[in-house]
C-alpha cells in the first residue's frame, strides 16, 4: 500500500492493519532515497523514535496519531531547532512549542523534521535559504525546477511523499503558490483562524499559518487541529 493520504493511514492504524513504527518507517525510507529535494532543514531518526516511543506508551484516543508531518522551520519546536532558514539561527534550540505545533502533537502526530523555506519567509522559490535550495519533486530529470515559496520545503515533501502533511506559512502566497507550483493542495486561512504564536515573523499584520497535504480532506483534518 502507498500510504499517501492521512484518512487512509489513519483507518489503517485504528483497526491494527499497521504501526506506528511501521508507517514512519515508510516515510522515514522516502526521505532519505530523496535527499536531492533539500525538502527538509532538519531529520533525525532518534528524535522521530522518541516521538513514536511517546505516542506508544499514551492510552490517549489521539486524532491523528502517528501521522507524519513536516514542519516549516519557521514553527517554533522545542525538540527541535528552529533555523527560519537563517545561518543567524543555524544553532537556535527554542524552549517552548509554537501553538499550531504544540495543537499537532497533541493529537498524536509525528514530526519528521523541519521543512526548508526561504530565508526568514523572504522570498518565493526556496532558494535564499542558508540550507540550500530546495528542488521541485515534479522537476524533469537534469532540469530542477523550484518548489514555489516560501514554504517550497513543506510543499516538496507533500508532493514528495515524504510525510502525509505539512505546515506552512502564508504572508503574501507563500502556501497558496508552492502549493500550484508542486501540484498539492495548500490552504491559507482567514487571518485570525491560527494562532501565529511561536512563529518567526515576517509581516505580523499579514503572516498566517496553514496546512499542505495532498487532498482537501486531509487539508481539512489538518486545518480543523491547528
């Protein structure tokens, strides 16, 4: 099985089809084949085993339990760093979780890594990031094109298959454009509907937080969490 929606990997851990450890294993395996995207800032496979480990021993009825995410590196996470793309933030290890983040792993799903993104969200092609530049996953063999930005690093990994959903950003496109650009579903809502506590600002009257996943009914899982 592919794996590649949150409705289908949720049916299938519910009624003990697969594990945990099994479905981010899967996910775990892509990564690491796709490297070459730059998809990702951060992806250590000990911290996603101690998530699991948590997960595991909770008796929590969680709704979206260890479902694999990324999170754009603009999110604050306290297990994590937290970069924004910036050789100022390379070694930047936040004490606390942002909200959208901490709703998330709440409801028992796995963070894979920190997703690349422009250099704190300036710019729309994942390519001012300290990091590197991120490749569009839809590219032609020899002919990388980008992801869209500047959340191209969260929208790679969806269109990737990376992780089954993804935050973002979205200050003037930066969801809804590497969104088309990488052929994924992407949504920025109402200013207001997510609270941008714990995110590294760009424009504070303009930034919201989003959702990437690869169809409109896990968009809305996702959104209806955070």
């Amino acid at each position: 099985m592919e794996f590649n929606t949150i409705t289908e990997s949720l049916e299938k851990i519910n009624s003990n089809k697969i594990s945990i450890v099994e479905l981010n294993d899967i996910f775990i395996n892509r990564i690491k084949k796709n490297k070459n995207l730059n998809a990702f800032i951060y992806f250590d496979e000990e911290n996603i085993s101690q998530q699991i480990k948590k997960i595991q021993s909770s008796k929590k009825n969680f709704k979206l339990k260890g479902i694999p995410l990324a999170i754009k590196d603009l999110f604050c996470t306290k297990n994590m760093p937290t970069t924004a793309g910036s050789k100022i933030l390379q070694n930047f290890q936040p004490s606390y979780e942002s909200h959208v983040s901490q709703k998330l792993l709440d409801q028992g799903s796995i963070f894979l890594g920190k997703a690349n993104c422009d250099e704190f969200a300036m710019g729309s092609a994942t390519n001012t990031s300290f990091f590197g530049n991120t490749i569009n996953p839809l590219s032609a063999p020899n002919k990388p094109l980008v992801p869209g930005g500047s959340s191209g690093g969260s929208a790679a990994a969806v269109a990737a298959k990376l992780c089954l959903g993804a935050t973002g950003t979205d200050t003037g496109g930066s969801i809804r454009q590497p969104a088309s650009f990488c052929g994924v579903v992407g949504i920025k809502p109402t200013y207001g509907l997510c609270s941008r506590w714990g995110i590294v600002a760009f424009a504070s009257s303009l930034d919201q937080a989003g959702v990437f996943a690869n169809n409109v009914e896990d968009s809305a899982i996702l959104l209806r969490e955070i």
